[in-house]
C-alpha cells in the first residue's frame, strides 16, 4: 500500500498589525527571521520557511537589520526562504479593483529581484474571496490559489452538498470566475495552523497526531496532506525537523516530510480525482450561520474606508491620468513617485487594518500613511496640471480674461456643476506690506463676472462669491513668491463632458446673462429638473418621481438607529432592540442653494436615542470575553439628541439626487442606516465588487442564522425588475443589506463599537468615532435598458473634475482635446496609466455584465493598441472589438 505523504510547510502568518501597533509585531519579525537566517544555516533537515505570501516583510525586515540583505538574499536563492507573489494579504473586498491588481503587479515584481516567487494565489486570511480571483491569477501567470474562507467543506464521505456552488466535498476544488476562468484551489479547511507546535515528545505526539491526521483526512481527495506548521506572528518551531522525525517513527503507514508549497502542489494536482467539486464566483462563507462571514467589518471605522476612496479616487483616475495626459508634452512619467505613494497605499490594505478591525494605535498610523499617499497624489496631479495648462493655447481668450482648463479624468461622458476659484488680481508682498496689500484688494470695485468658452460663448455658469486670501507660488528656478489675491469662486455647469479630455474656459469681466430660473419651490419642500421631482414630506422622508419611467418613490431617505452590542468584526443589536426612526421626530428644512445651476436644501432631524450600550453589563461581558452572541446587555435608558442635517443637492443637469449627511456623534455602541424602500419585486439584486457587477441573492441560506445579512459593495448597488430600477451610489460606504420589507438598500452610514473582537479583549475606545461625521451618497432611476449609465453614474461620483487656473499664452496643445475615447455601453474605465517603467499606456476596464457581450470601441490617437495582463506584459489575447461578459480587459498602447 503506499503510503500516505503528509507536508509539513513552515510558516508564519504575519499581520504587520492587528492587536498590538505596527512596531510592536515588526519587532517580533525581526526576531522571527533573526531565527530563521541562523537555522538555514545550522539545521541541514529544515527545508524551507514560507514567508507568509508578502513581500513587505522583507522590507520590513531590513529596515532594522540591512546588514543581513546579502544573507537574505542567499536564502532565496536557495530556495529556503519561500517569498511572493503579492506585496501585502490585502482584504479583497475593502479595496478597489486597482488596489487589487497593483499589490499583485508591485509584489511580483518586488519578488523578481529576489529570486523566483511561489507562484500560489495566497489568501489564507482574508475576509472572504472575489469572485473574479480565478481571471486575476491567471492573468498574473498563477494557476492555484489557497484560502482560510468562503466555502463550506462537507467531507469526503459525506454525498450531501447543499449548494453545490459554493460548497466542497473535498479541501481540494476547482474555482471557477464568472467569465469561465478556472484555477485550482485548496481551502485550509483546518485552518492554516492545522500543523502548529508540532510536539517533538512521544505521548504528545501521539495525541496530536491522531487528531490532526483524521482532520486532515476527512476532507483531502488525495494521499497527500497538508499540515501548516505556524500561526498568526507565530515563532519559529526550532525543533520542527526532531518533531517531524519522531512522526516518521511513530506512524510507518505515513511518511512525514518538511516541505514547501511548490512540491505539496505540484503532488496534489498530479493525484487529484476527476470528481472535484467546482465552486463558483465570489466565496463569502453562503452556506453558514452568518455570523462570521466578517462583511460588518465594512462598516467598522467608516472614516477609513472614506479616506482609503478618496486616496484610491486619486491615484487611480485623478493623478495617473494626468500624468498620462502630461507625458505627451514632457516626455517624462512619475513612475517613482506612484510607486511610493501606492506603497504607501497598499500597506493600509491588510485585512486587520483596512478592515477597522484593530486597536486604536494601528489606525491612528494608518491615518497618515493615507495622509502621505494623497499628499504625493496631489504632488504629482498638480505637476501635471501646470505642465498640461502651459502647454495649452490660450490666445484664443481676449486680452485681461483669466483662463482655466476643466479636465474629465472619468472614463465615461460626466455630467456634474461644479465650483472652483479663480484669481482675479494680485498685490504681491514684495510691492507693499501684507496688510496694505490685502485691504488694497479690499477696497477695489468688483466687476461682474461670467465665463467664456473658447469660441466666445457664454457657459452655464454663476459667481458664488469673491473674498481676498493669502497666496503664494513656488516658482521651478526661485524663492517662493507670498501675494494677497482676489479670488473669485464660480459654479460652473458641464454636460456630456468627453471621457478623459480637457476644455479651456475663462472668466471675463462681463455682465452675465440674467437667469431667475429655479429649482426649488413650496419653500424648500419641492426639488424638481427635467429627470427628478423630489418632495420632502412633513416628517423629512422623500417622494421622488423619475420622470423617464414616470415611477415614484415613497419613504426614501428613511433614517434608522439601533444599537450594537459586538465588536469591530460583527455587528448584533441587542435582543429585543427595535429601530428607532428619524421621521418620528420634528424635520426642518431650510434652503440653502438656489440658483438656476443647482439646488441644495438642508434637512434637519434630531433623534433622541440611548446615549451608549447598558455599560455595566455590556462591560462585564467584553472584559470576561463572552461571545457576542451570548451577551446580555441592552441600550442604555438615557437618551440624548442626535442631530442630522443632511444636505440634499440636485443640479439642473443630473438625474441623480446627491445627499451629504453630517452629524455629532456622542453616543457609543450604535448604527445609523439610511434606507431606500424600492418596493420592486425580485429576489437578487446587483453590487459593484472587483472588476464586476456581482449578481447576489437576497435570501440568505437555510443554514443562515444571523438576523442581518451585511455585503460589501464599492460604487453602488443596484435594485431592478424587468422595467425599472434604483441605484445607490456612495462615497467610502462599504456596507449595505437588501432588506426583505419592500426590498430595501439600506446603507450603513455609521456604526460605533468599543472593542476589537477575536480571540481576547482589547479596548478599542476610537472606534466609537466620536465626533463630527459626514457621509456622502446618492441615488439614481432608470428605466428597461439603461441601468448601465446609473453605475457610470456612480463611478463618476467618486471622481471630481479637475481644474487649474493659467495665463493667456501661446501653446502647443488645443483648447479642447481627448486623450482617449470609449465608446461602449457595458465597459467601465478603471485605469489610465503608463506602463510600469516605460511609457506605453495602459487602459483596464471590465464588462458592467456577467452574462452579456458588448460591443467596446477604444481609440487613443497617434497610438496602437494590443492586448496586455494584468501585470502588463503582452497577452495572447487578441484585441477585438467585443467585451465578453465577464472580462477583464487590459490594452496596451505604444507610439
């Protein structure tokens, strides 16, 4: 009979930080591979040490020891110390699709300098799986993937699979993405530390054996079995090699091996039966209870997944874009600068940190890593600007005009009103006192203004306000320059604006054309444009009529409180606890902007809810670690006054209502949703996830028990019958449920929690977020066919225009101008860049469908295009004129 083989791989999964700050877990990896590197050296029988899937650790690492570089590097070399392919375990669902592809992109390439990487998918952690994992790997040349969650092993013995889709009879399966693409995949269904302090003493040997060799058997398919020697920031097993040793003698049926994930998988897949289950799309723990599926980490920490948009939001279609458009004129790119700051970036993306769910002191850290990233975005998006704005002719404009340049870095047609302020007149330091300066531009008669565009037309535009402000440039080849300035701050209206181009407009002295237009009446109740009535009813809920489907809305902007008596993983309201609404308390609404171009009125509401948990109980449970769903404890029976004002903004051209929600948030352990009762009739609904539209059912599983059923989304989620549908669009708000009761989206907009959660009690006092908070969201129709140009709609959500002020010159490049134009329906835009270290450019996209082709047209003039990966070398793809369903679609563009 032969034997059964049992690989032992040494590992130790390392999260830069989680329970302990970031310092704290680097120095115990230092120690980790101080260890390492000596027994390489002294223990011939050890053969190797996988490095957790990461390549930052070697970074880490030789930040405090960069003697031992040549020492580390001989490791790899050999083969001992097993690095690659990613840069960091990233949380798959909490970051953007980009995110996604450049931590894969960056860490291939970091592990290249070192040597050969695994080339294994490696998520052993993370809090559930994308769905289009299978295409991404496969594009980064990885056929195999491991992972801790997501599905449901039921057993080799066991015939019974209740959903075939996203359970296994076997660890082993294959995986398959929506668009067809298929990997081999291993669930450690015993988890990554089924091997962990293996005992080198016969009794205990023998009693660790026998259970984890059973466990290990009742889901293996094949003869060989995997035994992950390590643990979260575990130690190295010094003595694994003696334990390992012991085994071999103490089971001769088994032959025990120290091992390395290339030679476990290359055995496995060479043996796997032909009866392996396939699993299919995203894998998010469907066939359990529901409580651990970890989605409410998405709501942990709200601020930083608004910050982690806003900083993704700029890199990825603000400064990448134009640099791209820069780098017609200056030949030059900011490779190094974009990697710095997507470093940066990427290393707030493991999962205990972009998930909320660590102690204070790590996101406090993570506050200025977004901090550091954004500020270099802005760097290398305001270089840009100016190389692009003095290089655009302007004589066009008359004389004593002041010109700026609109830019769309979305890759769809916008549409949006948006505000920015120009510099009419200057009085510089170095021709008077500061404050001589500034009541001299005080004093001086104001013109009326309006704006041009280059062919002398006046545009949808209005003047919000003027004010005098200190300045200051920093010329390339001088000492900075300190100004008084007149500012003049415009609103200005875009329609249709071409994807990824630019328009040149000026300010002029000029009386504008009189407009008494408005879009508000019955004092501020009533919003309406050509697309959208809005009525606000007397206690602050919203009707809303599509005029294109002539559908209404009841009860839309629907507030509702209740407490949360869990942690930063999961949310659980306390037994017996109802919802608390903002309609049952006094609305007021006053009108704030009214003007032809926009409308914004302010909805006030004061709730009065428990100002925290019931703390004596709640606090008894946390500190002797009871399990959340055993715990006791109610609301608090003292309320206090919560006030919301949220801001709700239509423009004259949009068929999208805007809401920003603000708030003072004083009380602790409680979620704030906003609810959209759409009352369509339909048991799925649509999210944007990575690179897809992720078709999910609203009914949860048999085996569900969890009363909420939280999902992760990115742009919006969308809600639609055979007729019609809704889509809500957010800004940084990564949680929803479809609610059953009138199939509702409800959006969570805040939660506020007091502890980490896990295996122990850390106190997490600022994730009660206490303070001011804003949110920002909207919500968008359409009708049979159309639902496409609503999540376009909330892509461009996310990206403003940019602008920048220049002079009247001369220049090379037009007025008006298009880098690149798309022409398709079900493509979505997710990357405009330059090659990695060259300049070709690189567009990415994928199809907003998982079951329909489209038709795509992308043109980048003076430019040839083929098709690329996703790590930019040259597919063998062919480069067609269809989108397939489902596909991932990288272009590559040289001169």
């Amino acid at each position: 009979m032969t034997k059964k083989k049992v690989y032992i791989i040494s590992h130790s999964h390392w999260d830069r930080e989680w329970y302990m700050p970031y310092e704290q877990h680097h120095m115990r990896l230092v120690q980790l591979v101080d260890d390492l590197l000596e027994t390489f050296k002294t223990n011939p029988d050890f053969d190797s040490f996988h490095l957790d899937g990461q390549t930052i650790a070697l970074d880490d690492y030789l930040e405090v020891r960069p003697e031992k570089e040549a020492e580390v590097r001989k490791a790899i070399e050999a083969g001992k110390l097993k690095i690659g392919p990613f840069y960091i375990l990233q949380d798959d669902f909490l970051i953007s699709s980009e995110s996604n592809t450049r931590n894969m992109l960056i860490g291939l390439e970091e592990s290249k300098k070192w040597g050969d990487p695994v080339m294994l998918g490696y998520f052993p952690d993370t809090f559930g799986n994308m769905g289009q994992t299978p295409q991404m790997m496969l594009e980064g040349g990885i056929d195999v993937a491991t992972f801790g969650r997501g599905v449901k092993p039921t057993g080799f013995d066991n015939a019974v699979i209740n959903d075939d889709k996203y359970a296994s009879q076997f660890s082993e399966m294959w995986w398959e993405g929506p668009d067809g693409s298929k990997i081999f995949g291993v669930l450690f269904a015993n988890w990554y530390s089924n091997g962990n302090e293996i005992p080198a003493e016969r009794e205990a040997a023998i009693e660790f054996w026998d259970k984890k060799l059973a466990d290990a058997e009742a889901f293996a398919s094949t003869g060989h079995l995997l035994m992950m020697n390590g643990c979260d920031h575990q130690p190295l097993q010094k003595d694994v090699t003696d334990a390992i040793k012991l085994a071999n003698e103490l089971y001769p049926d088994y032959e025990f091996v120290h091992s390395s994930f290339d030679k476990y998988l290359d055995a496995v897949k060479e043996d796997a039966p032909e009866n392996l289950s396939t699993v299919e799309g995203e894998l998010t723990s469907q066939e359990t209870d529901g409580w651990y599926t970890l989605a409410n980490t998405s709501s942990s920490r709200i601020y930083l997944k608004q910050k982690n948009t806003e900083v993704q939001r700029q890199l990825e279609n603000i400064s990448e874009p134009l640099a791209t458009m820069a780098a017609e004129i200056t030949g030059v790119y900011p490779h190094d600068e974009l990697r710095y700051a997507w470093k940066l970036l990427l290393q707030n993306h493991p999962h205990d940190s972009i998930c909320g769910c660590s102690v204070d002191e790590v996101h406090a850290e993570m506050m200025t890593r977004f901090a550091k990233s954004l500020e270099v975005g802005r760097f290398v998006a305001s270089e840009a600007l100016e190389s692009l704005t003095h290089a655009i002719d302007t004589t066009n404009f008359p004389e004593g005009s002041k010109p700026f340049v609109v830019f769309n870095t979305s890759g769809n047609k916008k549409s949006d009103v948006f505000e920015t302020e120009i510099e009419w007149s200057r009085a510089p330091f170095s021709e008077g006192h500061p404050r001589r300066q500034y009541y001299k531009l005080q004093e001086e008669t104001v013109p009326e203004f309006t704006i041009i565009n280059e062919n002398g037309e006046e545009v949808a535009a209005e003047v919000v306000s003027t004010e005098v402000l200190f300045g200051y440039d920093l010329p390339k080849d001088g000492f900075r320059i300190p100004f008084m300035a007149r500012y003049v701050k415009v609103r200005v209206m875009m329609t249709e604006m071409a994807e990824m181009s630019w328009q040149g407009l000026a300010l002029v002295e000029k009386a504008a054309t009189n407009k008494t237009t408005s879009l508000i009446s019955d004092n501020g109740q009533t919003l309406e444009n050509d697309f959208l009535k809005v009525v606000v009813k007397t206690d602050g809920r919203l009707t809303i009529t599509d005029k294109k489907t002539g559908i209404t809305h009841d009860n839309f902007l629907t507030i509702e409180n209740m407490g949360d008596i869990a942690n930063e993983y999961i949310f659980k309201s306390p037994e017996g606890d109802q919802p608390i609404y903002a309609h049952d308390f006094p609305a007021e609404v006053s009108v704030v902007t009214d003007s032809p171009l926009q409308a914004k009125i302010a909805l006030k509401q004061t709730m009065m809810i428990p100002v925290s948990a019931d703390e004596e109980v709640l606090n008894e449970e946390m500190y002797s670690v009871t399990d959340f769903t055993q715990r006791k404890a109610g609301r608090s029976t003292e309320l206090a006054p919560l006030e919301l004002t949220t801001i709700i903004r239509l423009d004259q051209n949009s068929s999208q209502l805007k809401f920003e929600t603000s708030f003072n948030n004083q009380m602790k352990n409680h979620r704030l949703r906003v609810l959209f009762p759409t009352g369509i009739e339909t048991d799925h609904h649509f999210a944007e996830s990575i690179y897809e539209v992720v078709e999910r059912p609203n009914a949860v599983a048999d085996t569900w028990k969890n009363p909420t059923n939280p999902q992760h989304q990115h742009s919006f989620v969308n809600v639609r019958d055979e007729k019609a549908g809704v889509t809500v669009a957010n800004y940084g708000i990564n949680e929803y449920e479809l609610v059953e009761k009138d199939t509702t989206i409800a959006l969570t907009i805040f939660r506020a929690t007091g502890e980490l959660g896990d295996w122990g009690y850390f106190a997490t006092p600022e994730a009660q977020c206490l303070g001011e908070q804003r949110v920002e969201y909207a919500v968008s129709f359409h009708g049979e066919n159309d639902y496409n140009q609503t999540f376009k709609a909330a892509q461009d959500f996310q990206i403003p225009f940019s602008t920048m002020q220049t002079s009247r010159h001369n220049g090379t490049l037009p007025l008006t101008n298009q880098l690149v134009s798309i022409e398709s329906d079900g493509y979505l835009l997710t990357t405009c860049k330059r090659k990695e270290h060259e300049m070709a450019i690189i567009l990415r996209g994928y199809n907003l469908s998982n079951t329909d082709d489209c038709a795509l047209d992308i043109k980048v003039p003076g430019y040839t295009g083929i098709r690329s990966t996703l790590i930019e070398d040259e597919s063998d793809k062919e480069f067609t004129d269809t989108l397939t369903a489902a596909e991932i679609h990288t272009t590559r563009w040289s001169k």
